[in-house]
C-alpha cells in the first residue's frame, strides 16, 4: 500500500531569487531562479529526503504544519 502524504511548502520571494522550504522536513530547501523553478525543485527534494530517510531507517515525519492568515 502506498501513503501519499501532502506536506506545506513555504515559498519566499528574495531579491533576485525564490527560496522554497519544507518546515516539516528539516533540511528540505531548495533556491531557484522564478517561482516555477522553486517548486519544481522542491518536489525533487521533497521525494529525495523521504526516499533518503527510509532508506536510514528513519522516521517520516507526518505533515503537520498549516497556515493562516491575518488581515491588518
């Protein structure tokens, strides 16, 4: 049986690039060059750290970050 699992992807503009990031997987980040880069990357990433973690043996972290948002 194969667990699909959704985790939040956090996506920041810089100056001259777009950092992506996976806050429930530590160390799961990547930087490109649009936003579309950014996300393409991520997926890779996000497939390769849980690929690596159950190769070590680890524990896959369930998705547990979600977003809100204020308005002011």
């Amino acid at each position: 049986m194969v667990v699909v699992m959704k985790y939040l992807v956090v996506i920041e503009r810089c100056e001259n690039s777009f950092g992506a990031y996976v806050p429930d997987l530590p160390g799961c980040a990547v930087v490109g060059e649009s936003r579309e880069e950014a996300l393409q990357l991520i997926r890779e990433a996000v497939e390769l750290h849980v690929e690596s973690m159950r190769e070590q043996g680890s524990r896959i972290p369930e998705p547990a970050t979600t977003t809100e948002y204020v308005q002011v």
